[in-house]
C-alpha cells in the first residue's frame, strides 16, 4: 500500500524558540503547516502556536479545507496574542503567509509554490493577504515547507539536494554556522509518497492500484480514460523489480495486464500500433 509520510524537525537558535510545525491526518490526505512567530514581536512563539492549533481543529473538525479562511480567521484573532507567518499544505494545495515557503521538489527541479508571497503584513499585524497554491504531490516529487531560517541562509540548490535525500536533520543542519550555531530558528516539513510492503505477487500490485485510487470503481484493472494520464503517471513511479507490466492507453479506457518478459529499467512511451491515440507504457513492479 502506498501512503503519505512525513519528516518533522524544529531546531531553536535560542533558548526560547518561535518556530512551530506540525503535520496532522485528515482522511486519506495530510496537512502540513508551519510557523515563524515574529521575533521582534511580544507574543511570536504564542501566535505560531495558535496557527497550528488552528489548523488542527479544522482537521479534526472534517470541514473542507479552506486554508485562505483559516488564515484571515487567524489573523483576526492574533491581534491581541502576536505575530507570526504561516504556510499550510496538504497533497494538492495550500495558503501562505510571510516568508516561510512551500517548494514542490522533483528529481531534477523544483517549484517554489510561495514565490512573491509578501514578506508582511503577517497574521496578527494588520490587513494580511494569504496567497493560495495548487499543486499535486506525485510519487517522484518531495513537498518541502520550512521557515525563512533555512531559506535564507541554505542556497537553493542545497536545499533541493538534501530534500531528496529525505533528512530533515541533514537540511537543518546545512543552516549551520561552522561553529555549529544557527543564526535563526529553523522549522522543516518533508512530505512524500512511500510505498508499503513489497509485491509479492500480480494480486499484490492491483491492491496497490486500489490503496493509491480509492475514489476509482475497479473491473478487473479497467478504468475511465479520463483519468488515464494520472494514473499512468502513479504507475510510471513505480520502483523496479521482476514483476512486468503493460499499462494501455487507449480513447475508452486504461487496461493493465501482466507477463513474463523481463524489460529493461526505466519505461518507454510510443504510439501503439492501431492507434495514433493509444500508448503502451512498459515498466517493472518491485517484488
């Protein structure tokens, strides 16, 4: 089975930190948020911390997400308590206030989901205008949120580099000075796709269809085309190993059956043979 898992760390430049993270269940989807309580601000550690229990009583709560809501609701009752930024993110969008960031990371690029986020007014400070994002967590991406103390002070290429690698640690600490300081609070969230148990057999990897499409009616492994290239694209993801696979594309339908030749690593797409507007992905399932 294929789920959502989560790296979670929170580093104190200080004796008293103001950064805030957490990540929280809601269905079969996450919620990852932080928050960088404003340091020249009374108040900033108790502001981060009312947006994450903001934030969890809206998961708790199963209301639809609305996380531009939450965040003005938020700000409205941070006026009296302190300041703070806030990034908040689940498998497909999100909401951002200040200049703690979002960045969408793939094998050889990345998005930065907050880019011209504005630096303030922050919650708690005035008229704050939280930006939203839309994007989709994918099995070869990372979804990073962190706090302006590893953005600003770890180069970008750094931070994509060590977030493949999936180590919270190992990115908290590149924020390092060389005497081993940090010259600000650092909070970090990774969250990815991980696949369960090995396959260990054909029945085995159509559960794994099935865990990773629940919301799909299954016959057989026929499904509607118009969800054709995102389930190919989760089937692409998929590690190697001795278990072959044809994934068909066609204008009615996505069929996917099995055999016995051995392909090489990697997949190929080409036009089928029949078709112009039909593919046959080949790839190898993990045992």
């Amino acid at each position: 089975m294929a789920t959502f898992e989560h790296q979670l760390l929170v580093v104190s430049a200080g004796a008293a930190g103001q950064d805030r993270a957490a990540v929280f269940p809601s269905g079969r989807d996450f919620v990852a948020v932080v928050a960088d309580g404003a340091g020249g601000t009374s108040g900033g550690a108790a502001a981060a911390e009312h947006v994450i229990e903001a934030v969890r009583r809206v998961c708790e709560s199963g209301d639809k997400h609305d996380w531009r809501r939450t965040l003005l609701k938020a700000s409205v009752e941070l006026e009296s308590i302190g300041q703070t930024t806030a990034v908040i993110a689940s498998s497909r969008g999100g909401a951002s206030v200040g200049d703690s960031g979002a960045w969408l990371i793939g094998e050889n690029d990345y998005v930065d989901l907050t880019e011209g986020q504005p630096r303030k007014p922050l919650l708690g400070g005035g008229v704050a205008e939280p930006r939203t994002f839309r994007f989709e967590l994918t099995h070869d991406r990372t979804l990073l949120l962190a706090s302006d103390g590893l953005f600003k002070y770890v180069k970008p290429a750094d931070i994509c580099a060590l977030a493949r690698t999936r180590s919270a640690v190992a990115l908290v600490e590149a924020a390092r000075l060389s005497t081993g300081a940090l010259q600000d609070d650092v909070a970090v969230v990774l969250v990815y796709w991980r696949l369960g148990r090995p396959f260990d057999s054909d029945a085995g990897v159509e559960q794994w269809l099935r865990a990773v499409l629940p919301d799909y009616a299954f016959d057989g492994v026929v499904v509607d085309i118009r969800e054709a290239e995102r389930i190919a694209g989760i089937a692409w993801q998929l590690p190697a190993g001795i278990h072959p696979f044809e994934l068909r594309l066609s204008p009615n339908e996505v069929q996917l059956s099995f055999g016995d030749v051995a392909w090489p690593e990697g997949y190929r797409k080409r036009p089928a043979a029949g078709h112009p507007h039909e593919w046959l992905v080949r790839r190898v399932i993990a045992c």
